[in-house]
C-alpha cells in the first residue's frame, strides 16, 4: 500500500486538494496532480540527502504547503514523519532528536536556529528551488510498496504527566482514519474542510489534510496566528463548510467575538480537552451548529464522538466510533487494542503495548443511551470529604461566568477533608478582589453540586499549558 498509489494517483489530477493561504493572506489552490509531482520531486531532495526508506525525517514548518509536501515525500519513499510543533524550543527538540534520530529537518529558517547541532536540514529556500520547474530536479524516488504494519508517522505525546514520548504509527495508521473522516469529521465530496490545529499535535496529521483528502473534501492550511477577530471572515471568505478547531478557539470566540452564522458551514467539530456547554450554547444559539465533540489519545487516535448525522449529547464526548470497542473499568476508560486501525505500534524507546486492553488514564461515566462523559485523568480526580469531583465540571462551571476567560481545578490538601477544590481563574474584563472569589464561588454552588464548588480561587494571567493546549494540571499541583 501506499497513499501515493492508493489514494492521490486513483482520483483525478484535477481534484482540488489543498487550499493554501500565507501569512500575507494570498491563496494559491494546489490540485492532485501538482501534489503528487511536487512532492514526487522533493522525495528526489530527500533521497539525494542520504533520506531512505525507514529513516525519519523532521519538520519544523507550520501550516504551510511545504509541510504538507514532505509528509507525502516520506511516505511516497518509506520515510517516517517526525512533524514537529514550530512553538518547540530547543531543549524540546533535543529531547526529540535523542530519541528518535532524524537524518533530516526541514524548516523555517528561523525555527531552525533552535534545533541542536548535528541535524542535517533543508531550508524553505532550499524546498523553493525543488518546487521551481525551471530549476534542475533530482530523480524522484519510486514509489515504495509499504505494508500495513511499516512505520509511517512519529507523534509526541503532550506530556502532562512526564516528558514527551514519541508514538509511532504504521502505515495502517494512514488509512484507519476513514472512520472518524466520515463518522466525526464528517466532510463530503467537494467540500472544504479546515482543520486549524497547529502542526506537529496529534490531530494536525490525521484530520489537516488526511480526513478531508479520505472523504473527498479539499482542505485549508492557513499560515498565520488565530487571530478571534479574523477566525470567523476568513472562514466565511473561504466558504468553508467543515470547522475542526481546539476547545481553546471556540471558547475565545465565544467571549471575544460576535458570533454569526457562516452560508457555507455546516459542521463544527472539538477535540482535545472537554468543551464546556456555555460555549457550546453559546455556538448553538448564534449559528445554529454545535461543535461534536470527540475523544482520542496519541497511541490510540480517535476512538469516541459525537456522530456525524445524530444529535449531539451535551457535554459528551459521544459514543464509540464503528468498530471500536471499549469499556469503562473502575471508572477507567480502556480500549480493546486490536478492535482500532489506529492504535499505535510501538514507543520510539521501543516498548510495545502487548496486553488485550488500553488503559487510558482517563476517568468517564455513562449515561443509559452509551453516551460517554469525560471526568478527568485518573490524577486528576480531586477526592475530598469522600466525594469524588472532576476538574471539568468544576471548570465548566467556572466558565459560565462572565469574568471567566479560562479556568482550571486541581486538588488542594486540606487537613480535614483531605482535598478541597482549588480554582486557578483567568479574568476577561475585571480586577481580582474579595469579592469576585466570593461571587465565583457562588456562581459554581448555583451550577452545580456545592461540595464541587472551589474553596480556593486564585487569578493568573494565564494557565500554564501543553504544546497542543491542554492544561498543565500536574504543574498547578505542584506550584502550591
């Protein structure tokens, strides 16, 4: 198999694949057909700097057609995608370079400057000269006969609980992604879908290009930073009709913008961390659309979601998609490793996973029609008084109040009641005081059950967080 061969090369050269916007904001529309022999001829780059069939090739490109083009470079030849977050420093990208060995980064010449010594690299400069025709090209390298289980793509986990570990998906990887394409996602033939996700997070590899490009969509990469006041024209410009964006942005949006319905769009997709419903109804009510949230992990991919086609549960990160099979132990969440196309091979230190069952982490509850709800990492969860509180509740509460930008909740020692609830807040338009603490704390008693409601409320400037935008709640505890 090849995606090359088995998927660009049987649709029509015609086919729009990638809608690229710059920074300038200058579209260029990129069909199939340029796709593959661009990316034919970047491969001929790579193999003429000693890159082979097996060997890792690193990325520090942001969501530019570059990056898209090395990726299918590697997998054209058999080389393993290591994409990188262009945010990493380089203390991050020596931890990376260590462990999984790239013979090759291709950058931005400014990203560039970060990653340690010793790393051969190609420059955007350089990937110009390759894309310009009137330029001598190397002999592109032949399209190679993969199997399911060859090594295709290197993600880092987010590092919540440790330092990073680099996942490697097989080839299967790839192609396993038609179940959620067309049962989250949700795009159709001759859409535009625009997954807005940073590069080198889980997610920007599988639904950036991957998801839309599997259910005959075209997609949007847009090379500048989420701006709330632009998100919602550029997108209606664009005519988008897939929306694929991070807990984060729909909540920024929510409070810093004027929502309005977008012609084109037609469904609105989260993943990442839970989306609270104030923001959810806040969507709801504005465009008629509620952003389907879903759940997935790095070594699993996507395994639940809210599906396309069915109404949405609030606040649920949905269902198992087809095929997958879970089930839920000691309030665990665990997936039947052999039942999920995605799920990973192998860790770069080489650990396999060699049991029946995923042990997630993370903590759900059910409800009588299977949806399930998130609950918090197994970490996460604060005992106090004997009750059992999950940080997402007591976050979702505190963001249904005005004054709330972002909020985390993580445990406190107390002396008698174990663990008290402590509320970590970021203010949108007024001063910490007395009073607000008070105000929030009544607020949370009102939405829900009062043992949840925080005992400490503290106000930072902003919540320390993962590369792909999770809350460090592991950093919170410990800064106490």
């Amino acid at each position: 198999m090849n995606i090359i061969d088995d998927l660009m090369e049987r649709s029509p050269a015609s086919r729009l694949g990638i809608v690229a916007v710059d920074a300038e904001g200058r579209r260029r529309d990129w069909h199939f057909g340029e796709l593959v022999a661009t990316s034919a001829g970047l491969s001929g780059a790579f193999a003429a700097r000693g890159v082979g069939r097996g060997d890792v090739v690193m990325t520090l490109v942001g969501n530019r057609i570059e990056w898209v083009l090395s990726l299918l470079a590697c997998w054209r030849m058999g080389a393993v995608a290591l994409p990188c977050n262009t945010q990493l420093r380089r203390k991050d990208l020596e931890l990376r370079v260590a462990a999984a060995k790239p013979v090759l980064c291709v950058g931005e010449e400014r990203l560039l400057a970060e990653l340690p010594t010793g790393v051969p690299t190609m420059t955007m400069a350089e990937v110009g000269c390759v894309l310009d025709e009137d330029r001598p090209q190397e002999t592109p390298a032949s399209v190679v006969d993969l199997g399911p289980e060859d090594p295709a793509l290197i993600v880092f986990t987010s590092g919540t609980t440790g330092d990073p570990r680099g996942v490697v998906h097989a080839y299967r990887y790839l192609f396993g992604q038609r179940i959620q394409a067309e049962h989250w996602f949700g795009s159709r033939p001759g859409e535009l879908a625009w997954c807005t996700t940073a590069t080198g997070w889980s997610k920007s590899a599988r639904n950036v290009f991957l998801a839309p490009w599997l259910t005959g969509a075209a997609a949007v990469i847009h090379d500048g930073r989420f701006d709330p006041a632009e998100r919602l024209d550029f997108a209606a410009a664009l005519g988008v009709n897939v929306l694929c964006q991070a807990p984060t942005e729909y909540r920024m949006l929510a409070r810093r913008t004027a929502l309005r319905p977008l012609p084109a769009l037609r469904r609105m997709v989260s993943a990442g961390e839970p989306l609270d419903p104030e923001t959810i109804g806040a969507w709801r009510e504005a465009t008629g659309l509620e952003p389907a949230d879903g759940y997935g992990q790095t070594e699993t991919g996507q395994v639940t979601a809210n599906l396309a086609g069915e109404p949405l549960r609030l606040g649920s990160m949905g269902r198992p998609l087809p095929g997958m099979e879970v089930r839920i132990e000691d309030g665990e969440l665990q997936l039947r490793a052999a039942s999920s196309p995605t799920f990973f091979s192998r860790y770069l230190d080489g650990e396999r996973f060699a049991g029946e069952w995923w042990p997630t982490g993370d903590l759900v509850s059910e409800d009588e029609d299977g949806f399930l709800f998130f609950e918090g990492r197994g970490d996460d969860i604060i005992s106090s008084s004997g009750y059992r509180i999950g940080p997402t509740e007591v976050e979702a509460a505190l963001l249904s109040h005005p004054a709330v930008a972002d909020a985390a909740a993580v445990a406190a020692p107390d002396p008698e009641r174990g663990a008290v609830v402590r509320a970590i807040v970021v203010l949108r338009d007024r001063e910490p005081s007395d009073a607000l603490v008070r105000e929030l704390q009544d607020h949370c008693r009102e939405q829900t059950a009062p043992y949840k409601a925080p005992r400490i409320v503290e106000f930072v400037d902003a919540l320390p967080k993962t590369t792909s935008g999770k809350v460090r709640r592991a950093q919170l505890r410990a800064e106490r």
